[in-house]
C-alpha cells in the first residue's frame, strides 16, 4: 500500500509540474486561436501523462529499456492527440470565421443567417442570440424607418396647414390695410378665429415634442373617472350641439384612480373632439367608464362607420389623418398621438378597436384600491 501511495504521490508531482507549466503557456497564447489552445491542452495532457510516467519510472528504477518502451508509448500517444486536437481546432475555427462572417453581414445592415454547418454546443447557443437580436434591430428599424416617415408627414402637413390661414391673415390685413375690406368687423373675427386655430396647432406641437423629449410629468392626484368623464362631456356638448351629435354618458361608473387631472381632461377632450368631428349629424357619441379586472377603462364609441383594418396599427401615430372617410376638417393629426403619450406617461395604454357602426377608443389606466 506505501508502494501504491509513493507511486501516485510521484506521478501527481511530475503531472502537477507540466500542468503548470501548460497554464503558464495558455495564460500567455490566450488571445490566440483557439485551435492553438485546444494543441496546447493537448501538449500539456501528453506531457503531463509523460512527467508522471518518468517520474514512476525514475523512482522505481526501470530498466532503460523498460524505459524506452514506455517513453515510445507517450510519444504515439502525444502524436495521435496531437492530430487530433488539430483537426479539432481547425474545425472550431471554421465554424467560430463561419459565425464571424455572417455576424458581419448582419452588422452591415442585413438580416442575420445563421451558418449552415454544424457547430459546437456554445457557438449555437451564440448563433441564436445572433438571430433573436437580428430580429429586434430589424423591428427597431422598421419602427424607426416608420417613425421618420410620420416626422416627414407631419412636417409637410403642418406647413400646408400653416401656410393656408397665413395666407390667409396676410390677405386680410393687406385689405384693411388699404381700407378695400366691405365688412372689417367680420375680417377682425375671422383673423382671431384664425389666430386661436394657429394657437392651438403651437400648443398641440409643444406638448407633442415635451412628450418625445421625455419632458412630460404628470403630477397624479387621486380622483374618480366619473368626475373626468362628466367635465369632458360638459366641455364637449356646445361642438356636438353645433354639429347635430348627441353626446351621451353610459355606464359611467365611480372608479378611482390616480392621474393627472389636467392632462387626462384633455385626454377625453381629444378623444370626444376627434369623435364628434366624424360622427354624422344625428349620430350618437357615447362615453363610458366602467372596472375590467384590476384596471380602470375609459371609452369614447363614435358612430364614424369604422377605420379601415390597415390603418388601425397607425391611429395614435404622430401626424395620422386617416382615409378620405375621415380625414379632418382641421388639425394636422396631432391629437391621437397627445392621448397616447400622456396615457403612457400614466402607465397606461390607448387602444382602438372598430365596432357596429364606428370604432371605440379606449384609455385603460391603473386602477387605485
């Protein structure tokens, strides 16, 4: 048994040498390829295998030719390791140039592919990451590229906007100006009207690019939905009287939450504004707020005869104004995409959805227990 022990305590001495001596060279090569890793790991087994072996064999005194023999063995053995780490590595390294490229294909802009070939265990698991994060930079880009499709909208339809009543006040003030305007008292209302048109449109843009700068703070305070819905339906009956719309109140219930009282009356304006402009004279605009779940819904029903199924994903987006069927009389599409910032700024969600007859907006916010 002492026998058995020294002879293990001798091998594990000359493996730990070489073993050391491996790391030593790995630590040094180690931003190398990795064929030359797996090669060394293959040097240092052998040559571990072969210090122990001489180690045995120095302490127990072999003959040189029992020596020999045994030297031979590790050095077949070395050379059959050898080769193989090598084809291996080569292997590896093909597969890891294989990756790289098509890594760099998806950096240049492209979608990413994964190779073909076979590869090791890691460097799938790296090819899938590849992938799934090649299909959120190309939404990421596709939303990008429909974000500045929307900013190059708005921009044209807010100078065609602007220039139409500038044009405008500039023609009327030339006409009083030279004292030609038959009736000026309507010429002076017509310029405030205009005037308080423009306002509106600069106001809406201030609050819109607070939104996108993530200046927005809504200050919450505890209230009921019931309370916002009723100063909203107030505030909307005189353009519903004016327009032939009745505004009615269903299912308003008392639902506490905690918003911005402010920013969520111009919410329901918005939405109640943005109804009543497409809802038919005779037609009927109704408000509801009621509890789903552990949420708190606000809805607006018009009777518009429905958006088109294509254009629903692009409602609250910055600049929409829909087909010819509601294309607003005024306004450079600005509203929806009001409600859907500060709804969001409030941790809830605007949705759209059509129903019999017209379409239903929705605010769904958090509800307060």
């Amino acid at each position: 048994m002492k026998d058995v022990l020294l002879i293990a305590l001798f091998a594990l001495g000359g493996a730990a040498l070489a073993g050391l001596a491996g790391a030593g060279v790995l630590m040094f090569l180690r931003r190398r390829s990795v064929a030359v890793s797996l090669i060394v790991v293959a040097v240092v087994a052998v040559t571990a295998m072969l210090a122990g072996t001489l180690s045995v064999a120095w302490a127990m005194f072999l003959s040189p030719h029992d020596l020999w023999v045994m030297t031979l063995v590790v050095a077949m053995a070395a050379v059959v390791s050898l080769a193989t780490a090598l084809v291996l590595g080569r292997w590896v390294v093909a597969r890891s140039r294989d990756l790289a490229r098509a890594a760099r294909d998806f950096g240049d802009g492209g979608d990413f592919a994964a190779p073909a070939a076979p590869a090791t265990a890691e460097l799938d698991d790296l090819a899938r990451e590849l992938a799934a994060t090649s299909e959120k930079l190309a939404a990421s880009r596709q939303r990008e590229r429909a974000l500045e499709a929307s900013r190059r909208e708005l921009v044209a339809w807010i100078s065609h906007d602007l220039r139409t009543p500038l044009t405008g006040l500039r023609a009327m003030a030339e006409a009083l100006e030279d004292g030609v305007a038959a009736d000026p008292g309507r010429y002076h209302r017509q310029i405030r009207a205009e005037v308080e048109r423009l306002t509106a449109m600069v106001g809406d843009l201030f609050e819109l690019s607070r939104i996108h700068a993530g200046a927005f703070t809504p200050v919450p305070s505890r209230m009921s939905l019931r309370d916002l819905a009723a100063d909203a339906l107030l505030g909307a009956g005189p353009l519903a009287d004016e327009r032939g719309v009745r505004l009615v109140g269903e299912e308003i219930d008392h639902v506490p939450v905690e918003v911005d009282g402010k920013e969520m009356t111009r919410v329901l304006a918005n939405l109640l504004v943005n109804a009543i402009r497409h809802t038919p004279a005779d037609g009927t605009v109704a408000v509801s707020a009621t509890r789903r779940g552990d949420s708190a819904v606000l809805a607006v029903t018009d009777a518009c005869g429905g958006i088109p199924a294509d254009d629903l994903p692009r409602v609250f987006d910055t600049g929409w104004r829909g087909t010819a069927a509601r294309t607003p009389p005024a306004g450079a599409g600005l509203g929806l995409a009001i409600v859907r910032g500060i709804v969001e700024a409030h941790a809830g969600r605007a949705d759209v959805r059509n129903v019999p007859g017209g379409c239903r907006f929705e605010v769904t916010l958090p509800l307060v227990t």
